[in-house]
C-alpha cells in the first residue's frame, strides 16, 4: 500500500516537473531540427514579385538580441512537426507581450496605440503590406531601441521607415534633419521624432502629432527650446513670432488651410534659408507664398518674416510700435491730466458763484 | 425751434441727422473695437471667447470688414453733407480751428491752475469739441488706409515690400488703441459724465440740450441765439 502511494508522489511530481524537462529537450532538438534546412546557406526563396528572402536561420541567429534565450518554436509556434508542411503564419508578438505575460516578456502599452494608428489599422482592414511589430523591430534580431545597433534606434529608424517609404527617405536624407542625423547630431529628429513612435497617424488625422494645427506645437518642442537650439546657433523666436502673426493665430483658431510652419519651411525636405533648394531661400520666397497668395513677387522676400515688434532688431517697425506706445501712453496721461485739471476748475468756479 | 421746446427750456443742439450719423458711428466703432482688440489681443480668454462667439477669425474678418465699410459710407455720407448741405456747411465753419481755440485752451489750463480768474467762454463749439471731431475724422480716414492696404494684402504687396504691410499692420493696431483711448476715456468724459452734463447729455438722443446749460457751457452760442431772436 505504501508503495503504491509512494508511486503515485513521483508520477504526480512527475506530472509537475517533467513537462518542463521535456520542453528542454524538445527546444534543443527542435533548434537542431530546424537547422536540418535553415542552416544551409543556401536555403532561399524566390518569391512571387522576384525577390529572393533569405530562409537561413543558425543557433546564434538569436544570439545578442532581446530574445537570445528563445528558441525557434517560442515565436514559430504554428510549427507542430518538421518538416512543416504549411508555410509558417507571421509571428505574432502579442503571443508573448501582452499586460501580465508569464514570460516576463515587456509589455507597454504601445501595442495598443499601434493598433489605432494608420498602421494597425491598415493591418486591420487587410492591408498585407502595411508593417507589423517585427517589420519595424526587425524578426531575429531585435535589439531594445536604445541599442544603436537597433532598427528603430533614432539613428537607423528612418532608414527603416525608408523601406516602405522610400521618396519621403530620399528627400529627408537631403534635409537639414537627415545631414544633421547623418552628422550623429544627437537632438536632431528622425522620423519618429516629429510623427511619432507607435501613435503614427494620417496627416489629416485630428489625432496627427503633424495635423496641420499642430505642426507649430511640434516644431517647438524643439525650436522653442533656447537650451536645444542655443547650440546650433538658431533663434527661438520663430515659434513666437508665428504664433503672433495672422497666419499663426488663424491656425491657432482652427483655421486648417492658412500657413503653418511646414506650408513654408518644407515638410522633409527642410533646409536652411542660404540653401538654394531651400522654400525659404530669398529666390524661392515667391513662388513658395505663391501657393497661397496667387502673384506673389520678390516684395514678398523684402523685409523679415518672422518679425517681432517687441523686438529692436526689427528696426523701423520696432520704432514704430515704440513710438505709437508711448504716444498712446502719453494721450493718456495728458487726458486724464485734463479731465482732473477741468474737475478741480469746475469746482472751484463752483464755490466761487455760491 | 419749436415753441414747445422753447416753452420747455430746449434747444436743438444735435439735428437729427447728426444724431443718425453719431448713432451709427458709435455701434460701428464699437463693433469695429471688439472685434479688432479681440484679434490684437487674442491670447487674452475674454478675446478668445469673441472670437469664437463671433464663429472664428475667419468670421470675425468679415464682420470687421462689414462694419469698416459701413463706418466708410458713413464717413463720406458725413462728407458731402457737411460740404454742400445748407446745415453742413453752416456747422463746418463753426468747426474750423482758428487762434481763438488756442487761447482758449491756454486760458482754461490757466483757469484750472488758479492763475487766472475768467473761464473762457466757448461758441457751439470750444476747443474740446474740435479737437475730437477732427481727431475722429482724421483718426478714421488714417486707420481706413493702412485698413484697405492689409484688406488687400495681395494688391498692396504688389507696390509695398512686405515690411511696409508690417508697419500698416502695427499702425492699424496702435492707431485703434489710440482711438479708443481718445472716444472711450475723452469723448465720454466731456460730453456725458462731465459735471455739467453727468450722466448724460440728452442731445445724442432727443438732439436737445436746456438753455441754462447752453448759457452755463457755451455762453457765446447762447448770446448769438439771443440776438437772432431765437430765444
């Protein structure tokens, strides 16, 4: 009787303990399994449109990425026998990182704001082509973003949005941004700096971190920043001066087809003022306010256009607005002087008649 | 005049087509200023619910420029009247600056000061008079420049270097305050809440002032009417 209870202990301990055992063993063999075919280096794909992807898979595949420690059929876990006979599903990373995960795996909720954005929901409504999680982070290896060796580390990401979107890459590669982040200039934007990471949405998106309402706002994260743009030499004052013109309080009331800061300056292919190819280089003043204003000639190029009253270095419209406020001030003073002065009479001719 | 107003004590002062001119003059400029300072200032919440209670910059634009070429009609309106009406061109010529206002004006700054014991003796019209409805017109016709010059931005920068449309904007700006100022601190005080009239004189309305204040205010209007035998 004894035995048989003992007997029963280790088949239940057993029950608890061997399956782990057994995952081991089949994570070892499954790696070598797979590697039967996806070691050879050889082992290609010509795919439908001509281009050949690359099936070679060997043990340090993994190794240095966040999921060194996983195997293949963690991620590929549609394969329940080798050789697969059906073509391997896309990996889903939510398997894994989803909000208490037992496998410690790291879970923002940026899978969320993936899914509202113009990316999930592309996926959503069958867009084949539209990126997934491991589009962007990369398949095997996927390094944390801060590792520079990352595909959606701030200095590789828009190479890696150039992928898809390969004209915008060409062009912001051109622009101060693109020559500054080549530079390794740390403040500088890459894509995600102005569009943001995973909340990535449509233009004409309310929602847009690049809506044409809040482009201004966007561009003075940065450019309002006397700390960030101090080093580069750049003024400050733009974002203000903007926002006081009829252009700026337009878009500050709504207004969504006056001029923000990209109608002018560019979109991704910014450049500075003395560059030729530049929106705002003097020449190109004409025909870039032309978009809007029909006609417009060099007199729209003459005189700054970011001008701050309050400002000396605007020079005659800084004296004019100082000379109207002290003249106002003064019509003021003299008036109220007056008013007094004709009280102080008026009563005393007042007394003087009793 | 008519025997019942002189029977009352009345004198005609304002006519009633002054009193339409004034009137619409008042609401334009008033409409003109709030919604003009909603725009100088708008970070200001006050300025902010204006513009939105008037449905955007956009529209607050359009009312704006409604009422600016309303206060325009007005103004020439006021124009040809005051050059070829008989009443016109009698008031005009009581409006003209002449030396007398100067000394006037220095006299009542001696009074007020207890240097001299004569108050000056005004006509219809005393220096406080002129000097607003000259600085009104002037005002006006100024501030409708650089108004027509921003209106058509596209005309103006044609001939003007986008720095001159600056400076019309700032002038636009600063000249409204100024205006304001003068109408709002000035013309009120004189003419309403001066002790003489406090709170308010009646001839913006009913166009008629008491002869005991036209004898008290404007002694000189009141012997003229004396000797025509109007009163």
């Amino acid at each position: 009787m004894r035995k048989v209870a003992f007997a029963a202990v280790l088949v239940l301990l057993g029950g608890a303990f061997l399956p782990g055992l057994a995952r081991d063993a089949s994570a070892s063999i499954s790696l070598e399994k797979c590697t039967l075919c996806h070691g050879k280096p050889e082992f290609r794909k010509l795919l439908v449109d001509g281009q050949i992807r690359d099936l070679f898979v060997i043990g340090d595949t993994l190794a240095g990425s966040v999921h060194a420690k996983k195997v293949c059929t963690d991620c590929h876990f549609d394969v329940s026998e080798i050789p697969h006979r059906e073509h391997p599903k896309r990996v889903t990373c939510t398997h894994c990182h989803y909000k208490g995960n037992h496998e410690g795996a790291p879970q923002s909720d940026n899978v969320l704001a993936y899914f509202d954005s113009i990316h999930g929901q592309a996926i959503a409504r069958g867009n084949t082509k539209a990126p997934l999680c491991q589009d962007c982070h990369g398949n095997h290896r996927i390094l944390k973003a801060k590792d520079p060796g990352s595909r959606v580390a701030r200095v590789n990401v828009a190479e890696t949005c150039g992928k898809c979107h390969m004209e915008i890459y060409a062009q912001f590669k051109g622009s101060i941004h693109g020559t500054a982040l080549a530079k390794g200039i740390e403040e500088v934007p890459s894509c995600t700096g102005c569009h943001g990471e995973h909340r990535i949405y449509a233009r004409k998106d309310p929602k847009s971190t690049v809506y044409s309402t809040h482009v201004s706002e966007q561009c003075s994260t940065c450019h309002g920043s006397i700390k960030i743009m101090g080093k580069f030499g750049i003024e400050t004052e733009q974002v203000a001066t903007y926002k006081e013109s009829f252009h700026g309080v337009a878009n500050q009331f709504g207004s969504r087809t006056v001029a923000n800061c990209s109608s002018c300056h560019g979109v991704h292919d910014i450049r500075p003022p003395d560059d030729p190819l530049s929106m705002v280089n003097p020449k190109n003043v004409p025909k870039t306010c032309g978009k809007c204003h029909p006609g417009a000639n060099p007199n729209f190029a003459v005189g700054k256009i970011h001008v701050d009253a309050k400002n000396k270095e605007s020079g005659i419209i800084y004296w004019t607005a100082t000379f109207f406020k002290w003249l106002t001030i003064g019509t003021m003073l003299a008036l109220v002087a007056h008013i007094f002065l004709d009280m102080y009479g008026r009563t005393r001719r007042l007394r003087g008649e009793r | 005049m008519s025997r019942a107003d002189l029977s009352a004590g009345k004198v005609i002062r304002m006519s009633l087509l002054f009193r339409i001119q004034h009137l619409i003059l008042t609401v334009l400029l008033t409409l003109l200023a709030i919604t003009g300072f909603a725009l100088m200032y708008h970070e200001n919440s006050l300025a902010r619910w204006i513009i939105e209670f008037e449905g955007g910059v956009h529209n607050r634009g359009i009312v704006h420029r409604i009422a600016a070429v309303l206060l325009l009609a007005n103004l020439v309106y006021h124009v040809f009247y005051m050059l070829f009406s008989r009443e016109g061109k009698t008031e005009l010529r009581l409006l003209f600056i002449v030396r007398q206002d100067i000394n006037d004006f220095l006299q009542s700054l001696r009074y007020n000061l207890g240097m001299s014991k004569e108050y000056p003796r005004f006509g219809k019209y005393g220096y406080k008079e002129k000097f607003q409805y000259w600085g009104a017109s002037g005002g006006i016709i100024l501030i409708s420049i650089t108004g027509m010059m921003l209106w058509a931005e596209g005309f103006s920068m044609r001939f003007f270097p986008k720095f001159i449309l600056d400076l019309a904007l700032i002038i636009h700006g600063y000249q409204g305050l100024l205006g304001f100022v003068l109408l709002y601190l000035w013309h009120i005080y004189n003419v309403h809440l001066h002790p003489s009239s406090f709170p308010m004189n009646p001839s913006w309305i009913t166009g008629k002032v008491s002869v005991e204040w036209l004898r008290e205010e404007h002694p000189l209007e009141y012997e003229k009417l004396k000797e025509e035998g109007l009163l």
